[in-house]
C-alpha cells in the first residue's frame, strides 16, 4: 500500500506503527477503519495509546451535531463520561439530539446557568 503525502493523513505517522498508519491512509481514502489509536499519542491509558472502535470520521460527523446542541447538552455530555458511562454510546445518544437544536435553544437549554457570586463569609 502506499504512503499518502503528509498533509492527507488524518494520524501522525511519527507516533504510528504500520498497522495504524494503514488504518489513517484506508480513512483518508474514506475507508471505515475497525479500530484506530488516539493522534499524536494523546489519550495514553495507563502509559500505552488509547484505542477506539469509533473511526475518525464518525467522531467528526459526531461532534459536528453535539456542537450545534450548545454548551449546557455538552456540558452533561462530559458529566456522564466522567461518571464512567461508554464514550460511543454517550457521543451516539447526544448526537441523535441534533434534530431538536432549534426547540432546545428556543427553551434555553443550551446554555449554562450563570454564575453565581458566593458570599466569602464563613458560618
């Protein structure tokens, strides 16, 4: 197979083995990729690179609809994976929100509450 040109790999290829650097070239190309490693070396668990069954592209399609949610739907979004729940099946459920953006922002439910000033006083 051949290396596409370094501007067309969607994953660094000083931080790949082949194996990933196939998978980035096959995405490039618009190939669903069955599993591939976290760019640049970011998102190492336990000292190894992070692996995903998510490809690439669906991550981007992904955040593209939770985006137009706003910031309130993304902040709850974080609070259920710091909770511990599943990364793909959290990104899947918010992004199946995407349709009702508008009623959401009509309603106000796309953005946080405001902060509020704590008194320094102690009791």
């Amino acid at each position: 197979m051949s290396e596409l040109p370094p501007n067309q790999r969607s994953i660094p290829a000083a931080h790949a083995d082949l194996g990933r650097r196939q998978a980035a070239a096959h995405e490039a190309l618009g190939v669903q990729t069955s599993a591939v490693s976290s760019a640049a070396g970011l998102g190492k668990v336990n000292g190894a690179p992070a692996v995903t069954t998510i490809p690439v592209t669906r991550i981007h399609y992904l955040a593209r609809r939770i985006h137009l949610l706003g910031e309130r739907p993304l902040a709850e979004l974080f609070i259920e994976l710091a909770a511990g729940r599943g990364l793909h099946g959290v990104l899947e459920r918010y992004a199946r929100l995407a349709p009702a953006a508008d009623f959401i922002r009509a309603l106000g439910g796309d953005r946080l509450p405001a902060p509020r000033a704590v008194n320094g006083e102690r009791r």
